[in-house]
C-alpha cells in the first residue's frame, strides 16, 4: 500500500513538472517583445537549491530591452544571417 502511494505521488509530481516545462516559452528570444535575451546571473542565495537543479530543463534569462525576466528551455542560441549561411544571403 504504501508503494501504490509513493508511486501515485511520483507520478503526480513528474506530470506536474512536464506540464509546467511545456508552458515554458523556447529561447532565446523574448515572448513579449521578441529581442534576444541574456543567461540571468543566479543569485548565491540558500534558498536557490531547486532553482540550480531546473537549470537543466528551463534556464533563468532576461530581456534587456523590454526588462522582461522569467525561465526558458533552452532553444538555439541567436545567431547572424552569415553565421547561419542560408542561401540567397549576401556574404
């Protein structure tokens, strides 16, 4: 019985963090006004400990020109029109 609700309670928990990875916006680029946006510094705080171990999944970032700051999965880092070397581009 007591591993029926240890396993029910897992399961809950890994729901609950698939659901809120999957309302995350992808990076790196601002959801509200589309800018790229920059790693946050992590503070030293103790209180910190969980928000370490979600770095794997969602990143802490900002958006330095609507002041925006939140988490994002990680997504493809923003690169230039040369850099991604599509045809067509003057290079």
């Amino acid at each position: 019985m007591l591993l029926t609700i240890f396993a029910l309670i897992t399961l809950g928990v890994t729901v609950l963090l698939a659901v809120y990875l999957w309302r995350v916006p992808e990076g790196p680029w601002c959801p509200r006004c589309g800018a790229a946006t920059l790693v946050a510094e992590r503070a030293g705080a103790p209180g910190h400990r969980a928000a370490g171990w979600l770095d794997r999944w969602a990143a802490a970032r900002s958006c330095a020109a609507c002041g925006w700051s939140g988490r994002q999965r990680h997504g493809r880092e923003p690169q230039s029109v040369r850099a991604t070397g599509r045809p067509g581009s003057r290079e």
